[in-house]
C-alpha cells in the first residue's frame, strides 16, 4: 500500500508531472524490525492509515531521518516519506499508537507537520502468470495467444514469453478471473496451467495421508476455514492434496499442518506435496519426450534409410529387395512404406495436431511446413507404390526416405532446441537453489533463553520465528540478528565479494551464507515475501517483457509461413513446366527420377528448409541470458525494453548524495575559537545534537563518541529546553549552558556575531565540498566544524571510463553550486547543475533527451523520482533487498558506481547477440530458400534432398539458441578489472 502511494504520488504529483511516462518508483528506505514484532500475530487484522504533510524537507537524508523515527515508535507497520511531496504515509495499529503520537515524532526530528486525508485513489490490478503446454517457438503462435488474451474484457496487458512457454496477464480481479485466461488459452489449442494469480499472499500445497472417505477430506477442509488468515482453500481429492492461500502475518504452514494432524486424533498426516508440477519438471520432461520421439524414429528412420540409399549398392541384398511381390511392387517399397507409415502418423502426429490448431485460428506455422512437405513426400511414394501394385509396366521412385528422415532430422533438432533453452533459464533456477531445505527452529522462553531445537523443512518457517544459522549454513529466511555475529557472504544475492559484518539489529537475506560465528535470527519475511522470491520474481518477470525490437521478428511471422508456402508450390510448378517443355536438358534429371519427381524434390526443400522459430528465438533466448547473467553479477535488468534503452545510453544524469558521494556525513575537522578543551565542547555539542535525528547532527554524536571510546554507547549530559529550528539547526541547556549549533544564518538571526576568521574557514569548507556547523556557547562563537560527504571509492576512476565508452556524465544536485563544483571537479564531471528542485531535475533531463541524447538517470530513488521517471533508464542504485517494489528498469543491488558500467556493457553486448542472431536467422533463409529451390542446380547440378534442407532448418534453431547461450561467458570491462578502488581516508 505504501509503496503505491509513493509511486502515485511521484506520477500524479499537482506541479505537473502528467506527461511523464508512469514507470514505478524506488523504494524510499529498507525495512527495519519493528518494536513490535513480537506481538505482530495478535494483532487485529485491522491496520489505520495516516498522511501526513511534512514541511521543510530538502533532500533524501531529511525524508530518511522523519521514516526511521517513525519506524522506531512501536505498532508501526510501515512508513514512507515522499520528500518530492512533502507526504508521509504510515500504517499503523491503533493499539500501540496514534496519529497524535506519529505527528509529534515527526516534529521532534524538526519538521512542521500537519496530519491530512489521504486523497489516492488506487485501481485495484493483479499480475497472473500461465505456462502454455505445447506453444511452438514461433512468434506467429505467441501472438495469437497474446491477441485471445487481450480481447477478454478486464484484461489491462498480456504477454507470452516464447524462451519460458509463459503468459503473463495483467488484469483486474473485479471484471475478469484466471479461470477465463485458461479457457481462452485452451480454445486456442494449447494447454494452459496456472501458475500463480497474483494476489497478495502466500500459498502452499500440502499432501494429507489417512483419507480415507470425503467426510474426512470436509472436515479438515472445515478445520483449516476456521483458522484466521487463511483466503481460499482448494482440494484435489485424489491426490489428497489440499492448496491453501493465507496471510503470513496470521498463520503458517507449521499451523496448517499441526490443525489437520490434530483433526483426525492422529489419523491424518501431512507434508508439503512433493514438488511435481514447477518449471523445471516440465522442462525435463519434454526433453525426455523430444528425445524418445526421436529415439523410436531411429528405430524405424534406419531401415528406409539403407534400404533406399545403401542397401541397393550391395548386390546380394540389392537383388533380395528388387524382388516383385505383385506386379511392378518390390519387397523393398513394400518395407519402406510400411517402416515410414509409424514415424508419419504415431511419431509425426505432433506436427498434425499443430497444424491443425494453427490453421484452425489462422496463424500457420512451422508445424504446417513439416506437415505439408513430409506429407508431400508420403502420399506421392503411396501414389507410387499402389500404381506399380496395379501395374505390370509402371517404373517409379518412392520418396519414403524422405519423409522419415525428414521427421527424424527435425525431432532431433527439437531435442537440442529444448536442451539449449533449458540453459538459457538457468539463472532461476540457481536464485531458487539458495534457499536451504532445512533450517534449525529455536524455542525460546519469557527471558530469551533457548529451550528446545528442532530441525525443519525451511518451507514450514514462519513469521516471527527464531532461527539458529551454524557457520558454513545458509540463512533460512529474511529476518534480523537477535544475537550473536558473525561475517555473512552475500554475494548470491547482492554481487558484493566481500563478506559483510553482522552483529544485534542487522539485517540478513534468506540464501546468503553464514561464514563463521553462530547467529539467532527473528524470521521477518518468509514465503513470498522473502527477497530471494522477490529476486526470482523480478528475473522472471524480466525474462517475459518483450523487447521493441521484438517487433521486427513478429511482423515478419504474419506473412513468413503463407510465403513460403507459395514459394514452394511456385518451385515446384516451374521446375515442373520447365521440364514439361523441355525447359531444360534431360541430362539434368537424376537416373532414378523423372521431371515430376525432381520439381517435387525442389518444392518440398523449399518448404522444409524455412525457419520461422530461428527469428522467434532471437531476441527472447538473448533477454533470458542476459537479464540471467545481470541477477549474478547484482545487477536486475528489467527486460528487454531496458536492454533496449540502456545500450542506447550515451548520457547519464547522476544525483550527488548517496550516488556519488557515500550518504554518510562524517566529521572531518574541528577549530575551537575559545581555548577549551576539545572533550568537553564535544560533550556539550553531542548532548544538544543527541536529541535531534538530523544526519548532520548523527554525524556530530557519533564523532563525539571517539573521545568515549571506553563506553559503547556512552550517556550524554541531560538537554534541558531543546528546540529544533527547521533548517538552521539546535539549541538546548547543557549544564546550565545555552549551546546553539547550527548555520550562520541562525547565529545572525540569534545576533550572535560570526569573527572574521570563522567566516574565512565556513568559505574554505565550501570549496573543499564539505558544510560548515558554528557552535555556540553562551552567546559566544566558540568552534567551527566541517562536515563531509565522502565520494564513493572508485567515482572518478567510473566517470573516466564512462567517458572512453562516449558516455556524458552530467551531476544534478540540490545542493550549493560551491560544493556541487568541487564534487563535480573531484570525479572529473564538467556539466554541473546546482540548487535544483526535483521538478528541474526532470526537466534538465526532458532538455537532454530533445538534444538528442538517451539519458540514463542514477539516483538512490526517493527525491529523484520526476527525474527517474523522466529518463529513458532509471537505475536504483544500492537497492539492497528492497526490491519488492518495481524500482526501475535496472536496480544495481550495491551501491559501487562501476554497476552502472556493468549495466550499460552489459546491455550493448546482449545486444549486439540479439543483431548476431537476426542475422543468422535471415540470412539463413534468405540464403538457403533460393539454394533449395535448385538456384545453383543449373551450373553446379547441386542439389539439397529434402531430408538435408529438413536437417539445416532444425540446426538454424538450435545455432541462434547456442549463439544466446554464449553470453553465459560474460565478464565484465577489463577496465574496471584494473580499477583501483581508493579508500576514503577520515582524520
């Protein structure tokens, strides 16, 4: 809900916005463990909305201070700060806290705020995902189930991704139903099984033992209604499986399990049902179809093929098959046609019932090709074998080799087309094999301790659950430290090779790997909710966005099978008038045939040598292992429209803080104007700034703690009469003290006088790109200190290659020009734009892209949003896990500048595989079409038997798929292989 709101707000904003394009949004800031987790489970169902109008917010660190107080109040649900609309929205309960109490938190931080109706008004939509069994690798088919999709009514978009066999409906859940889409699909000729509907909760099947009559399976049915939380409950009585929706935050499986064990006194048992119905199981068993199909066309393929081209070199054998049977038949066409009749009809039926749901609505495809050129082939060797059967004078030539081998060959090339694309999905399937299947559930008493350890399946985790991770385990589910620590390799999830620090409080993500301390953890998301399903999620849904240039491959389909049927039958008449009329010399026509038979020849090559699935397989295979290889290297590419736009990039707008700059303010210099001792004045500052949530003022407290490095958190002087002036700074009563910090424009308002020579350091710290704090004590200007946002390690080195790949680098900045400049110097960027609001941001941007320039904007996603909206690429950069929200079209999971390198070489060199395997596909059939229909037989007397012309269309697929499959070989730029991280040196 949040989460929308803030994407509502950014597009539907009242200062204009309206011509943007309305992609979604960042997320504004992580999740953190609320202080009420514990009880979340007894909490009604029954969550309040506030909005609130929060004045004086300028930047992304001002909306992250008011959310993570907010966050810190008990009962809060979720925050989400819109600094773009001086907006914050809360959900809360009611129990634990009020709209007065948020209020006042808000003013605490040191902001106006003002509590208000919230006016959003949202279309309720849900994305449903169906695989399509027995869809062909063609576009013509895609787009006639995309079309069936998008005529029913309530439907919004629908895609079929021809890599997965996927559909991906976007619909709204008040007009039409899934039931709908299966059936529409189902009349197209395909099947169609749900995968999921889109709705928000989790599911889960479960397999009950012990039923034994359907009183039982109504009872346990009635059971499981009755708990709270649960949404639908679906029964498939012979397979005792029980499919149930419910809502994580009230129940779980363990429950589930434990009331159905509990409902039959112990008769009944259950388990999660063993998986059978994913992705890869269908993927593994239509290879093993694929290649049964062509083991038994071997069997049969074989004997025709050295009957008719062996076997009749061999004397002895040769004169065994010429033998007559009746008439002008031999044993030899007599055991031909009875071997080729199976592989036609049994093993060839696929393509008749292809063909026939083809034609049925329309849209031919290669089905139809097989069908008619193998069936050419068949009925006129019947032809030829009833004719010499009721013929005593009649010679001909049967072509039964050539149907089989035809059928074999293409089998074959099927075989290795599913092989190669079950490659190309890898990418998810090595995301959903980090989830562990066991994980150590702890039970803990009133005081912590632990009192029992049990192991579990991993998928029976839930919510609020205590979970022990051993060093050297995975981390069982998304949750948050409860004690221990330890160094937790996250580099599956995020990129990052370095292992990251764990102690109390922090955050873990369900599939990293535990390295060397043991950790409690207090399970927060699970199901999925979890951030790898959201990853999975986000790839999958990548891999099904079709990219523009897509569109090519689809217009020619319309017209590709129709063409080349004609084609066909065009050969055929020619080269059969041509020798009608002795168009050409006998001498052409092979001994073993006539003119009839050699134009036939000519017009089922031509048929079966045309591959439409090479032109259909070149972009999805390219997107599927592209966006595949960017979720391993931490960088989430949105599909193929942002592979599209992003290797177009030749212009990236960057925001300054917490892009180019670390996001976090450090104290880097202090000068005293009072003779003090340097202790005590940072006493007294951090006992007045310790009540403020200002990042400055953290900055300060936490600088103030080196000088109480013998106490962990260290307890400051009481403030008495604190005040927050917005956007000047502090003041309080420290021992019987009036200290002020903050700006110089809050000592003049307060005619406390700045000296000459604090006035020269404030100009200095300026141009050093660092801001300048006063400090005063009573009345008097006592020091001064500068406070800086170091610049990301490795900026200037990014901005340097981005340059040698002919890429501007353009920073847009609310800040002030001096600091802007020095920023901008110190990374080596010369376009700078200061003091901007985020609506000048966005149009600075709109000015780029009417130059001519496809611009790419780089920003952390909270008050950049008209500017990320407005770009041609979005890029969230140091998403971490909150990526649950459709940020943008690429979200780099670390906050490393040289991802946005990745993203883009990445981009361009997917590409330029998509361009390789366009011009594969054409010119494969520009070429070999002309070659079939006999183009080089006057001058050279070659040929291509059809068999061979079947085995080269089957290859054109199987060559573009591999051809995909190389950019598996990925490696980043070898510039950033030499990049010299500098690190970030603090006095």
């Amino acid at each position: 809900m949040a989460t929308k709101f803030l994407a509502l707000a950014c597009i539907r904003n009242d200062t204009g916005y309206g011509d943007l394009s309305p992609r979604p949004h960042y997320p504004s800031m992580p999740k953190y463990p609320k202080g009420v987790s514990v009880q979340e489970t007894n909490v009604e169902n029954s969550r309040a909305k506030a909005v609130f109008s929060v004045m004086g917010m300028t930047c992304s660190a001002c909306a992250g201070s008011v959310e993570k107080a907010v966050k810190r109040l008990p009962g809060i649900h979720e925050a989400v700060v819109d600094v773009l609309n001086n907006r914050a929205l809360v959900l809360f309960y009611p129990s634990f806290v009020n709209e007065e109490t948020i209020r006042e938190t808000i003013e605490d931080v040191g902001f106006k705020a003002t509590l208000i109706q919230d006016e959003t008004s949202e279309k309720s939509t849900q994305v449903g995902r169906i695989r399509i069994n027995g869809i062909m690798p063609c576009t013509s088919c895609s787009l006639t189930v995309e079309q069936t999709l998008q005529a029913i009514h309530g439907v919004l978009k629908a895609q079929v991704a021809l890599a997965t066999e996927e559909a991906e409906v976007h619909y709204d859940p008040k007009i039409v139903n899934y039931n709908q889409f299966l059936k529409a699909i189902e009349d197209t000729g395909f099947e169609a099984i749900l995968m999921s509907t889109g709705e928000d909760m989790n599911k889960i099947h479960l397999q009950v033992d012990g039923i034994s009559s359907e009183h039982s399976m109504r009872m346990i049915e009635s059971s499981l209604q009755a708990l709270p939380g649960v949404q639908d409950i679906d029964i498939d009585p012979e397979l005792h499986k029980i499919s149930l929706s419910y809502k994580s935050d009230m129940t779980g499986p363990r429950t589930f399990i434990k009331v159905i064990e509990s409902t039959g006194s112990g008769r009944f048992k259950a388990r999660i049902f063993p998986e059978g119905e994913g992705r890869e199981t269908h993927k593994r068993e239509e290879i093993k179809q694929y290649y049964r199909s062509f083991m038994w066309s071997l069997v049969f393929t074989i004997p025709v093929f050295l009957t008719s081209m062996i076997f009749m070199y061999i004397p002895g054998i040769k004169h065994g098959l010429d033998t007559k049977i009746v008439n002008m038949l031999t044993i030899g066409e007599m055991l031909r046609w009875v071997l080729a009749t199976p592989v036609q009809f049994i093993i060839g039926r696929r393509f008749y019932t292809g063909s026939y749901k083809a034609l049925r609505h329309g849209s031919p495809n290669m089905d139809v090709l097989i069908a008619l050129g193998t069936n050419a082939a068949y009925f006129y060797s019947v032809y030829t074998v009833l004719r010499a059967a009721t013929s005593p004078d009649f010679e001909g030539t049967d072509f039964f080799e050539t149907s089989s081998m035809l059928i074999s060959f293409i089998l074959l090339g099927k075989y290795l087309e599913v092989l190669a694309k079950g490659k190309t999905s890898e990418a998810i399937a090595k995301l959903m094999d980090l989830a562990p299947e066991t994980a150590t559930l702890l039970t803990l008493d009133d005081e912590g301790n632990v009192i029992n350890e049990e192991e579990i399946d991993s998928r029976l985790i839930q919510k609020n659950d205590v979970i022990k991770i051993i060093p050297g385990a995975k981390v069982a589910s998304d949750g948050y430290v409860l004690w221990g620590q330890s160094h937790v390799n996250e580099s599956m999830i995020t990129g990052e090779a370095r292992p990251v620090a764990k102690r109390k409080g922090d955050l873990v993500i369900g599939g990293t790997l535990n390295e060397n301390g043991v950790l409690h953890i207090k399970a927060t998301r699970v199901g999925s909710e979890s951030s790898l399903s959201q990853i999975v999620r986000l790839v999958e849904s990548a891999q099904m966005a079709k990219a523009p240039v897509q569109k090519f491959a689809d217009r020619i389909s319309k017209y590709f099978v129709p063409t080349v049927i004609i084609l066909s039958f065009s050969t055929w008449l020619a080269w059969f008038l041509a020798g009608k009329f002795n168009g050409y010399p006998e001498s052409w026509i092979p001994s073993s045939m006539d003119s009839f038979q050699l134009a036939l020849q000519f017009g089922i090559s031509v048929m079966v040598i045309a591959c439409p699935c090479a032109l259909g397989l070149a972009t999805p295979t390219a997107v599927m292992v592209g966006t595949g290889v960017g979720a391993s290297q931490g960088v989430l590419i949105k599909g193929g429209q942002a592979l599209e736009s992003a290797q177009k990039v030749n212009c990236i707008v960057f925001d300054k803080t917490g892009t180019l700059t670390v996001g976090k303010p450090v104290v880097v210099s202090t000068k005293l104007l009072k003779s003090m001792v340097l202790r005590d004045f940072y006493e007294l500052v951090a006992a007045t700034e310790a009540n403020s949530e200002h990042p400055l003022a953290k900055a300060i407290v936490e600088y103030a703690k080196k000088f109480r490095e013998d106490e962990e958190n260290p307890i400051w002087p009481e403030a008495q009469d604190f005040v927050s002036i917005t956007g000047h700074g502090v003041k309080a009563i420290v021992r019987n003290k009036e200290i002020i910090v903050g700006n110089k424009s809050l000592m003049l308002d307060l005619k406390i006088s700045v000296p000459l020579d604090a006035e020269e350091m404030l100009t200095e710290t300026e141009a050093m790109a660092q801001t300048g704090i006063l400090v005063s004590i009573d009345g008097e200007l006592t020091g001064v200190l500068a406070i800086s946002d170091p610049l990301k390690p490795g900026a200037y080195e990014v901005i340097s290659i981005l340059k040698s790949m002919d890429v501007k680098s353009i920073m847009v900045t609310g800040d002030n020009w001096g600091t802007a400049r020095s920023i901008a110097n110190e990374v080596g960027i010369e376009t700078v734009i200061a003091e901007a609001k985020p609506d000048e941001k966005a149009e600075k941007v709109k000015e780029l892209q009417a130059s001519g320039y496809t611009v790419a904007m780089v920003g952390d996603g909270i008050n950049d949003s008209p500017a990320l909206v407005a770009a041609d690429v979005g890029m969230a950069i140091g998403a971490g896990t909150d990526i649950a929200i459709e940020a943008a079209d690429i979200v780099l999971m670390k906050s490393n500048l040289e991802d946005v390198i990745t993203a883009i070489d990445l981009s361009r060199k997917t590409f330029s595989r998509i361009r390789l395997n366009y011009i594969w596909a054409l010119g494969y059939n520009l070429l070999g079409i002309p070659i079939a229909a006999g183009a080089l037989f006057p001058s050279t007397r070659f040929r291509l038997p059809p068999w061979i012309a079947g085995a080269a269309m089957a290859a054109s697929s199987v060559s573009v798929v591999c051809c995909s499959l190389l950019l598996k070989n990925y490696k980043k730029p070898k510039k950033l292989n030499n990049l010299e991280i500098r690190g970030i040196m603090i006095e």
